[in-house]
C-alpha cells in the first residue's frame, strides 16, 4: 500500500471519530446544563477548553456564550476540529482513495456531509440539537458499520483502526479531564449534587453507562468512573481497550515495534484511582501527561510509516 494512501485512510478515521465525538459531547452537555441545579453555573466555554481550541476561539469571538461556542465547535470551518470541518475531511481523504474503501462508503460520507452542511443550523439552535447531533452520530455509525462488515483486513483495515482507536482514546482523556476541572472549581456545598449528575454524564457522553454498572456493581462516583473509563479491559471506549486496539493494529504491519513499545508505555501508566479524593490537580497532570504521551505515539507512526519517498509502500 502507498503510505500516501495508508495516511488519508488513517485520518479519515480520525476525522470520523472526531465528527461523532464532537456529537456526543454537545449533545451530552446540553443534557448536563438542563439536568443541574440553577445555582450551579457551568460554562458552554468548557468545551472550547476540552478540545483545546482556546486560542483560536479568542482570535475569532469576543463573547463566550452558547451560540457562539456551538457555532465554534459545529460550524466554523477555520477550526480544524470542528464537526463541519471533521466531516469535510473525511470526505477529503475517503474522495482520494475510494479505490481500497467499499463503494458504498463514498455515498455514506457525502450523504453525510450533505446533512451536516444543510442542517448545521439545527445543531446550533436549542429546539432541534439533539436530533440534529443524533442524526450525525447515527450516520458516523454506519459508515463504520458498513467497513467492520465489508472491508478487507489488509493494511488499509488497520490504519483506519490505529486512526479510530488513537483519536477515541485521546478524546476520553479529555472528557475526563474536563469533569475533573469541573469538580475542582466547584464550590464545597455544591460537589455533592454536581457530582452525582457530571459523572453520570460523563458515561452517557462514551454511551457507557449501562456496561458500567453491569461491570462496577456500585454508585457512581469519581473514583468509579474514571476507573472504568480509564481500565476497563472490555469497554469499547475505555483508555486500555483503545490502547490495545492500536497495538493489535500496528502488529499487523510492518516495523511495528517501536509503536508497540510506546503503546504499552501508556498501558503501564493506564490505572484508575482509589477513592474520589485522588481527582485533583495531580490527576490533572496525569491526564496531559497521557495526552502527551498520545501526541508522541501519533509522531511515531506519521514517521514509521508515512513520511516515505512518494511510491514508497507502507
């Protein structure tokens, strides 16, 4: 395979799962905002913060409210992590090498696209966002059903899920710390109520809240969840089963052994917590420790396997 074309099947599944996650999350926030109480003040800014778009955010907005902030993380086709833009590249990247991708993921991604595009409005207004995210999040679905269910296992098979599972696994940590953040602000009288109802969002944000109290058999609480969302060996979105994906994929190919041995350096620092009182800013730096560590491991197979002369095989 060319690497050229091993690098746009990587991405567009980074991309993909990018477009689904933003769903998620502003889906799953706008439930949060309804659900505490109206003494309890939480920023739609935050997830500007959670996807580090700060900086960009400033130079193009003066004012952090929610219809500016949606219109940041849905619509603004200058930030690179937004849905319209995650969706755009996706089709980019799938447009390029649709000669290795089943025929009917083409029509999937521009029927796709085409909706984010015509309806982006509904995301941003309140009366019909949460159909509108649904509808994205269902159509990311099917697009990876229909690979899981049709594609070939060669080396394409495998970037696309060294791409899925790195991008998820960097999203989770993010999810993560930005209830931490939450949690540490808050204010002493307030961490009861806002912790039963950050938590449980937080599972509901990775649709695992169900698979949780099958496998924990306990309240929701920090320690809880970010111990299963962080360790849990057969969660589909936990950090250890993202992690493990991405090493059963790169043993596929070829010069697979330094993305393993860094894989299984964030394995050994993948351990859940105790008790609710470890979530502070030690945590904190943990989680962007894990993130750095996630960036590195993305380097590392941009140069193993893309960054070759132009013919060159992956």
């Amino acid at each position: 395979m060319l690497s050229r074309v091993a690098e746009r099947l990587y991405w567009s599944a980074r991309y993909l799962e990018r477009a689904e996650n933003i769903a998620r999350l502003v889906s799953v926030y706008d439930d949060l905002l309804y659900d505490l109480p109206r003494d309890i003040a939480v920023s739609w800014y935050n997830l500007v913060e959670i996807n580090s778009g700060v900086e960009l955010y400033n130079q193009r907005y003066k004012v952090r409210d929610e219809h500016n902030v949606l219109k940041f993380m849905l619509a603004d086709d200058t930030n690179p992590s937004s849905l319209l833009s995650s969706v755009k590249m996706v089709r980019e990247n799938i447009r390029t090498t649709r000669d290795v991708v089943p025929g009917e993921m083409w029509e999937l991604i521009n029927e796709l696209d085409l909706y984010a595009r015509q309806n982006i409005k509904q995301g941003i207004n309140r009366s019909v966002r949460h159909a509108y995210l649904n509808t994205i999040i269902e159509g990311c679905q099917k697009i990876i059903g229909l690979l899981t269910g049709t594609m070939d296992r060669h080396a394409g098979w495998h970037f696309i899920m060294m791409g899925r599972f790195l991008e998820r696994a960097d999203m989770n940590t993010r999810i993560l710390d930005a209830a931490n953040f939450q949690m540490q602000h808050s204010q002493e009288e307030e961490s009861v109520k806002l912790g039963q109802v950050v938590w449980s969002k937080v599972l509901k944000s990775q649709s695992a809240y169900l698979s949780f109290r099958r496998t924990m058999r306990c309240s929701i609480n920090g320690a809880s969840v970010v111990t299963f969302m962080l360790t849990d060996p057969c969660f589909p979105r936990s950090q250890r089963y993202c992690l493990e994906q991405v090493k059963a994929a790169a043993a596929t190919l070829p010069r697979f052994g330094i993305i393993a041995a860094n894989v299984d350096k964030l394995l050994q620092i993948t351990n859940g917590v105790e008790h609710s009182t470890d979530l502070n800013e030690k945590f904190s730096d943990y989680l962007n420790e894990v993130q750095l560590g996630m960036i590195t491991l993305h380097h590392q197979i941009t140069e193993n396997w893309f960054h070759f002369q132009q013919g060159d095989a992956a």
